[in-house]
C-alpha cells in the first residue's frame, strides 16, 4: 500500500463505523476545511463550540446536524479541522462525503492519515500513535489502561529522560575528547559517564522487562488445557466462552490441532486454547500434530491439567510449572483431588476456576507497563547493546559513537527519524476515519 500524504490536500472521511447509528461523525482536515464547511453547512461557529447547523448539497437539504471546528495548533491533527454530527444513516453521510467531493482541493482520507497528520505536526510521537491503534483495539479493561498510558505519553516521558541522558553523556565525552590533549582534561568524566550509562541501562532494561507483560496485555494470555481425550477440554472451553463474553481472537495463524477461545477474564484478554492435537496417535499426521500441540502448550502462560472421574490425568511429561493448575473435570460424577473442581454440566465451580486464572494472571499484569510492542522492545534492545559497548577506558572516539548511536535509536522510538516502510506499516493497521 502506497501512501500520498500532500500536506496541502484538506482530506475528509467518516469518523465513526461504517453503518447505521444514532449519529455518523465526518472529519475534515486540511486548509480547506473551514471553507468547505462554510460552503455545506454556512457560516463556521466558534471553534470549539458545537452549533446546529443546515446542511446543503447543491440547493437540498441533507440534514440538520451539529458542527464544530478547531482552528490549526488546537487540533487533533494540527491542522484546522471541522466536524459535521449527522443524523447516523448510511444515505445521510453518503451524501455528505459526495457533497464534500464536490468541494475544491479536497479529496478523500487514507486509513490512519489523520493520526498521520498529527504525528507530522509534532501533536504525538510514534509511541502515542501506537498506544492510539491500540485503544481503538482494546477490548478488554486491561488493553485499554496500557493503551491509554501509552496514547497519553508514558513512554515518550521515558525516552525523553533518557534521551536528555544521552545527549548529557555525549556532550561529556565530547568535551574531554577537546581537552584531551590539555593539562586540564576533567578528571572525573569518566565517573560522570560511568553514572549515566549505569541509569540508562537500568531504565531501558526495566522497560524492556514489562514490555513483555504489554505484549501479553495487548495481545492476550494463554491458558492451555491439557488433558487426555474425553476429560472435557472442549466441554470447559465451551462453558467458559458461554459466561464471559468471548473476545474475537487477536491472534492469527492457528492450527487446526489446536482450538482457540479468547476471552474477557477479570479485565484481562485470556485466550483459551484446548490442545486438541494432544490427543495422541500413532498415525504420524496426528503426531505431528501433537509435537505441535505440546509446543504450544509448553509456550502458555499457564497450563490447566485436566482430569475425571472417568479419564485419568495424562502424564505431564514435564510441562507442569510452578503456579499451573491441577483441574478435576465433571465433578457431578464424582470428587477428587486436583487444585480446583469444575462441571462443566452444572456448572459447578466455573466461578472460581475464572477467578483463580485472573487472579494467577494479575499478579504476571500488575507492574506498570508503558510498552508493549515488539517494535518498541527491539529498539531497546539495541539501545542496551550500544550502551554495553561503551567500557571503561574505551577510546573516547568510540563512547562518543556509542552514544550518538542510542540517540537514534531513542529517536526512532519516538518517530523523530523513522523509514517510511515502518511508518507505512502502523498506519495501514488504522481504520478510515483515524
Ligand atoms: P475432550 O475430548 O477432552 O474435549 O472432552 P469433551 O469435552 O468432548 O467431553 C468428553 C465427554 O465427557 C463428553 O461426552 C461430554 O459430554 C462429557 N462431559 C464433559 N464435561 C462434563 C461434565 O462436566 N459432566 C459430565 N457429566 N459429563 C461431561
């Protein structure tokens, strides 16, 4: 996908979904907007008040809807911006996008080319446009509090900290490499870079340590059940998606030896995944399948082991880890020991295995997390890697080098240098209208 971003285009798109609503929101953003608001609807109210206003296409009323306008800096895009709050039918805006068409200099908005706009005019960074796609994405409560620290700058603060560090630390080594060959070289630069790196390091590497838990908030826990044919994985996977609302699943490319549910668990996105390919064979399709299956369940973010009245547990084979559970299944046949029991028949103890998982969970999602993109996580990476080249007593020609090189990286985070292609990216992952 290819991008024409002309500054000097004033572009237009529905904001809202795409169908019926009580009331469509269309954006226009762009030098023209004002104008063309003016031309459909008359004259532009205050910016930032809403006013109700006629709007007209080529002599006919379209509707009567309220609009609002923000003038350039005081705008999501930093560009004047008007809003049209229309009556919510498809023929309502439809007719208002074609009357917009008609309007000179403007042209329909790309996916994501508003926020697009915004990170241009320097109203967000690259971090906050990602912590934006994510808030729109979020579906469950814990999505939304990391989205929301990061669209509202936690880790464009963070980087800014250490970003001023760098550029401290630069300018040390800078100034000994000019007084290097003079009497008066300050002595304890070292010291003082020594100190820097020390803080850079510990920041980037905390933050490249929840950036994991981001990862797991954004895209989801794993909670395999695993357990022999017929203990009631699929029984428990369809009870549990029955009393908490199943999310559509964020994650892409599974296979058919393993079936997926995600979940909203407490606030946090679990996706549940029954290992159907455990179900062991000597046909050597299906043990494939089950190499696969064991895989994923080694990779979960915890592990349910399934037994019953009528199926013993399966040998765990080593895949048990501290804090799995044990869960007796169809404990309406009869009692039996594991860590929690459950009927998926009556019910039975359903509350308090999701209770127990959400909590299990929680205690992995409570620090604080102001990242939680691989993009993100790599950037720091390297970012720590150059720090840890800059030894002691190293020429200060190369500390200089180091230094410069985790200024880019800083930059790159935040988007102030950045290829077109990673840009291109996160934007085409926007909907119309963002
Ligand atoms: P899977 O092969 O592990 O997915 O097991 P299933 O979920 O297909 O269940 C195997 C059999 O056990 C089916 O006949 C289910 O109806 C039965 N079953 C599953 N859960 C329960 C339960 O909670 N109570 C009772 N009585 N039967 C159950």
């Amino acid at each position: 996908m290819s991008y024409d971003f002309d500054d000097h285009d004033t572009i237009y798109s529905q904001a809202t979904a795409p169908g019926k609503a009580g009331v469509a929101i269309v954006r226009i953003s762009g030098p023209g907007a004002i104008e063309a608001l003016t031309a459909i609807a008359g004259p532009p109210p205050e910016p930032r008040y809403l006013a109700l206003r006629r709007l007209r296409d080529q002599e006919e009323v379209i509707d009567d809807a309220l609009v609002v306008r923000f003038d350039p800096g005081a705008s999501f895009t930093g560009e004047a911006v008007a809003e049209l709050h229309l009556h919510g039918g498809v023929a309502v805006v439809a007719r208002t996008l074609a009357a917009l068409s008609r309007q000179p200099g403007l042209r329909p908005a790309s996916a994501g080319e508003f926020t697009r706009r915004a990170l241009d005019a320097g109203r967000l960074d690259l971090t906050q446009v990602e912590g934006l796609a994510d808030l729109i994405d979020a579906e469950t409560e814990a999505q939304r509090r990391v989205a929301v620290a990061i669209s509202t700058g936690s880790l464009s603060a963070t980087v800014e900290k250490l970003r001023a560090s760098a550029i401290e630390a630069l300018a040390l080594v800078e100034a000994s490499i000019d007084f290097a060959d003079e009497d008066d070289a300050p002595e304890d630069v070292a010291a003082e870079v020594g100190e820097r790196i020390g803080y850079m390091m510990r920041e980037l590497t905390a933050l490249v340590g929840v950036t994991k838990v981001g990862e797991r908030i954004r895209d989801g826990f794993r909670v395999a059940l695993v357990g022999a044919p017929n203990v009631g994985k699929s029984s428990l996977l369809n009870a549990i998606s029955g009393k908490e609302a199943a999310i559509e699943s964020p994650i892409a490319g599974t296979t058919r030896d393993v079936i997926e549910v995600a979940c909203d668990i407490g606030g946090l996105p679990v996706t549940f995944v029954d290992m159907a390919g455990l179900r062991a064979s000597d046909n050597a399709v299906e043990a494939e399948g089950v190499r696969r299956a064991f895989r994923v369940a080694e990779d979960a973010d915890l592990r349910l082991f399934l037994s019953s009245p009528d199926v013993a547990a399966v040998d765990a084979n080593g895949l048990f880890r501290e804090g799995d559970l044990t869960v007796w299944t169809k404990s309406d046949l009869g009692a039996g020991i594991a860590d929690l029991s459950v009927s998926s028949l009556s019910r039975d103890g359903l509350t308090e295995l999701l209770d127990e998982i959400a909590e299990r969970l929680r205690s992995r999602a409570m620090a604080s997390v102001s990242a939680s993109r691989s993009r993100q996580t790599i950037i720091m990476s390297k970012a720590i890697d150059d720090l840890s080249h800059v030894a002691p007593g190293e020429a200060l020609e190369i500390a200089s080098a180091n230094f410069r090189a985790v200024i880019d990286r800083l930059d790159e985070l935040i988007g102030v240098v950045g290829t077109e292609d990673v840009l291109g990216e996160i934007f085409s992952r926007f909907c119309m209208g963002k």
